[in-house]
C-alpha cells in the first residue's frame, strides 16, 4: 500500500512535472532511511538539505502527500509558554482548532488566537502505513540487471558510507523539533503554482485562523 500511494500521487498530481528535480525513488529511500533511523516525523529540512531544493519547494512538496489518500498525517503543535514545561507540547486538533487548549502539565489555558504563530507543523506517516523492507524497484532502464534480480546495485543501498555522511550533521539536533516547520509556512506553500489549495484540509485550518484573527 505504501509504495502504491507514493505512485499513485506522483502520478495523479503529475508531480514529476511539477519537481522534476525529485525522483520518486530517491523520495521513496529517503522515507526510508528516516525510519531506519527511528525518526517518528520525516524532517523536510533535511531532505532539502539532500536534494538541494528550498525549503518553500520541499514542503510543497510534501503537502502533496497528505490527506486520506497520502502518507503523511500533519500534526500541529505549539510550546507551553510556562519555562518549567518547556518540553510539554500542546497538540491541536486541526479540526476544531478553535477550542480552549490548556497544557496538560501545569493548566494554563490558551485562546487559539494568540498562538497562531507559535504554532509548527509536523509531517507524520500514517499509523496504518506499513512501508516493506524490501524496496520496491522501478528502474528506467526496462533491461536492468539488477531489476532482473530484484536488488539495488551496492552504491544505491541506503545504508552507503556516503548518505550517511551527506546526513551526519542532522542526527544530533534533536530530530523531533528540527523536523517541525512554521504553520506559515505550511499556508503559504499550500498552493499548486495555479492559486489552488494542494489541501483541502489545510486551506479549511488556514481559513479558521484567519477569521480568528479578524475577530
Ligand atoms: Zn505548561
């Protein structure tokens, strides 16, 4: 199912037209290689740092990958404010993000309009989504020896001494929080190139902050 719906959104969004700097096999191997790693979120900042693309294209990228059909769940979170809870994360329900959340450690209480910009977004796979060991193979050459025999040739192997180095940098950073981006940010890329909302989802959170800041 994983593999399916990675190919399935490359082609029905034709998103190789849209990043044709992003090959579906090196999208497919670097989730991968980020839950080989045991990162619970897949960190656009690193894959933009892989592909050498900005983070603005990367994260529209990624949006493209949400919703029911997708891989990603988003979730949507902001720090308590309270510096003795500076790790408590107040998770927000993206469908009703107009409710009073309070911190779950010491109580304080937060109308959502004032933490609209505090806010950051993480891109989760879905909990049902098993992605296989074994790679799933599309090569372009239809004549390939080693599609033939199901395997990737040795310098294509995730684990090579040189993704690991192109990576090093990153795995002490804290992977959780350096993978969340700015939910303007999320808002802003939100947009096919045509004016059109990528998410329907995101264009309804956006529009609810929105009219809160109005009020
Ligand atoms: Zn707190």
């Amino acid at each position: 199912m994983y593999y399916e719906r990675l190919k399935n959104i490359y082609k029905s969004r034709d998103l190789q037209k849209l990043f044709p700097d992003i090959l579906i096999s090196e999208f497919d191997m670097f989730i991968r290689k980020q839950l080989k790693d045991n990162n619970k979120y897949i960190n656009p900042y690193k894959f933009s740092y892989q592909q050498n693309i900005s983070i603005n294209d990367t994260v529209k990228f990624f949006i493209y990958f949400t919703g029911n059909d997708g891989l990603f769940d988003l979730l949507y979170y902001f720090d308590c404010s309270n510096l003795a809870c500076v790790d408590t994360r107040i998770y927000l329900n993206s469908d009703d993000p107009d409710e009073i959340i309070s911190c779950e450690e010491c109580g304080k209480r937060y109308a959502p309009k004032t933490i609209q910009k505090y806010i950051k977004v993480l891109f989760k796979i879905k909990n049902f989504i098993i992605i296989p060991e074994q790679r799933t193979i599309e090569r372009k050459d239809p004549n390939s020896t080693f599609e033939a025999i199901g395997e990737l040739p040795p310098n294509l192997k995730i684990e090579s001494p040189s993704s690991l180095g192109e990576s090093s940098q990153f795995i002490d950073e804290g992977d959780e929080a350096s993978a969340a981006v700015d939910l303007s940010l999320v808002f802003s890329e939100n947009d096919d190139y045509k004016g059109k909302p990528i998410s329907t989802a995101i264009e309804r959170f956006k529009r609810i902050c929105l009219s809160m800041e109005e009020e």
